[in-house]
C-alpha cells in the first residue's frame, strides 16, 4: 500500500514542480533565488513588491517594461505553492521595506504541487502573509487566484473552479473585514465553464500576453487610489 501511495504522489508532479530548482531539499522555499538582488533593495519606501508564484514569475518574463517604469519588484517564483511564499515572505518582501505588497498564490496548492492542501490551508497562509505585513506597517493587497478548468499537469484534481471560487470568496471577505485591497483577476479573465478564457492562457493556467495585459490594466486600476 505505501508503495502504491509514493507512486500516486509522483505522478502529481511536472516540470512544474522543477521549476522551483534542484536545490529543494536543502532550500525548500528558494530563500537563494532572490537573496543577492535583495541586498540591493534593502530600501524599496518607494516600490511594491509583487509576490507569488509562476504567474507572477512569467509577468516579468513576459513584459519587463511594466514593472520598471512603475517600480514594481517582481519575487514570483514558478511552482510555488502558499507555505513557500510564507516562508520566504518577509526575505522577499518585507524586509525590503516597500510601500505595498500584492499577494498572488494558491493556484499550485490547489495542484498537489507539494502535496494535498485544503481551502483553508490556502487562506492561512494568505492571510497571515498579510497580517505580517500589517505588522509592519506595510500596506498589503490580495489577490485572486486566476480561473482554471483543470490542471494539465495533474487532471486527478477535481473541481478545481469549484475550489478556485471557494478560496476567492474567502479573501475578499478577509479583505472588507480588514479594510485590504482585494485584486480581482478573475472576474475579467473567466469563461462559462469557470476555467481561463483561451486567449488569454496558453495551457488554461498560465497567461498568454493578452492575459497579462488584463492583468496590467486590473492592477493598475485598483491600485490606482491606495498609493
């Protein structure tokens, strides 16, 4: 039976998963990724930091300019899932003292990336992110997770819309308790079957530049008054 259990638990991860380096085991969030360019930025009053995973990672990939000339950080990492970006978010964030931090994560929980999550696994995570940046008097915005039918590189996963919705729902009712900025990408980006709109993913998880141009246009107008 165990040995039946480990092989269900591989077949869970993809190149995904290897996004997230093969130092894993000795560095499970990736604290090494960022750690020389933080340095650098040990004084950010005047940027907001974008933390995430490989939606947020590929952002920068894909369009550059955009967080330059609006100095954003980008601290995405490809494959992560919520108790990573926790453990990393006060190196990566926090304690590069920016003006906003803007949450954006789950979708890899929901995955399997690092083994099975719930719901509520999810939003603890998300929230005491939030709250640690509250601590420090950072300013701090949620964001939703992207809508996705299924997940190409583990189909076991059921209902994905289902908990996508589930999660959401729950950050925007943390964020009007708490007087937080709640991003919503999802509502622009979702199609009738709750999954991402095709053009704007190239595998129904990850934007395409049409996807991220959505995505430019959401943030920008909702940060717009907050900073």
């Amino acid at each position: 039976m165990a040995i039946e259990n480990n092989t269900e638990m591989i077949d869970v991860f993809d190149e995904n998963q290897s996004e997230i380096g093969t130092n894993q085991e000795f560095d499970w969030a990736n604290l090494g990724k960022y750690r020389d360019d933080n340095l650098k930025r040990k004084n950010s009053k005047n940027r907001i930091i974008f933390i995430g995973d490989s939606i947020t990672e590929e952002w920068g990939n894909s369009n550059p300019n955009f967080f330059h000339r609006n100095h954003f950080v980008n601290r995405g990492i490809g494959g992560q899932t919520t108790p990573q970006m926790l453990v990393r978010f006060k190196p990566d964030a926090v304690h590069l003292n920016p003006k906003m931090i803007i949450i954006n994560g789950g979708t890899n929980d929901i995955a399997g990336n690092t083994g099975p999550s719930t719901p509520e696994m999810i939003i603890d995570n998300i929230c005491s992110m939030a709250e640690i940046a509250i601590k420090n008097n950072i300013n701090v915005a949620l964001s939703s997770i992207l809508p996705v039918y299924k997940y190409p590189w583990n189909e076991k996963i059921v209902d994905p819309p289902g908990t996508i919705s589930l999660v959401n729902s729950a950050l925007v009712d943390y964020c009007r308790k708490n007087t937080l900025l709640y991003i919503d990408y999802y509502s622009k980006m979702v199609d009738e079957k709750k999954g991402l709109i095709s053009d704007y993913g190239y595998d129904g998880v990850h934007p395409t530049k049409d996807g991220y141009d959505v995505m430019e246009k959401v943030v920008k107008d909702s940060i717009s008054e907050t900073v």
